[in-house]
C-alpha cells in the first residue's frame, strides 16, 4: 500500500473508492431521513390545520376539490419519496459489497507481492552464498 494513496495499486484504489462512496451513501441516507421526517411533519401540520379553515373566508366549492386534489399528489409525492430510501439503502450495500470484496483482493495481493520478494530475497541469498 503506498504511502497517501501515491502508490497504490489498481485494486486498492477501488477499494478506496467503493469505501468513500460507501460513506458518501450513509450520508445521503441520513440526509434523506431527516428531510423526510421534515416533509412529513409539515404535511401532517398542514392536514390537521386544514379541517379548521374557515369556509366563509374561501370559496369552499372551487377551493376544496382542488385543494384535496393537491393534497393527494403532494402525499403521492411524499410516499413515492420515501420509497427511494431503499434504493439509496441499496447501493449503500451494494458498495460495502464491492469495497469488502477488493479489501480481500487487496490483502491476497499483497501477501503474493511479499511471498514473491521473499523468494527472491532467498533466491539472491542462496546466490551469494554458493557462489
């Protein structure tokens, strides 16, 4: 493993990238929850305000069926929202997948790389010695 990320190799390199797009995801898993509490929060609110609102102030026959009609969506909107959760929870495990399998494939190079020197650490001794 070279030092700072100078001399890595290929293998450890995606390694490293699959480790940072891992956290990138915990992040926007975090982000996306508490956006959602948000959202949902806010709707509630608003559905729990709506029954008190006065209909002699508004036009209740032109107002409320929009008003339902929007309120659908925007709870359309919201549920469809928190469904990507599993997407992004996905790719999360996805990720982790991929960064563990080239950690393995890393290790298992570097043990080959030392097993290769030390051989022909021997290799040079035996040399030497005989001659």
């Amino acid at each position: 493993m070279g030092l700072f990320g100078f001399f890595n190799t290929p293998t450890e390199k995606k390694r490293d990238d699959y480790d940072k797009l891992h956290d990138l995801l915990k992040d926007a898993i975090r982000e996306h929850d508490n956006k959602m509490a948000e959202a949902k929060e806010t709707f509630n609110s608003y559905k729990s305000a709506v029954p008190n609102m006065s209909n002699s102030k508004l036009p209740s026959n032109d107002f409320d069926p929009k008003r339902e009609k929007l309120t659908a969506k925007l709870a359309k909107y919201i549920s469809s929202e928190a469904d990507k959760r599993s997407k992004l929870v996905s790719a999360k495990n996805k990720a982790y997948d991929k960064y563990t399998e080239y950690k393995a494939q890393a290790i298992h190079e570097a043990a080959v790389e030392k097993a290769k020197k030390e051989k022909e650490r021997k290799e040079r001794e035996e040399r030497l010695k005989n001659g």
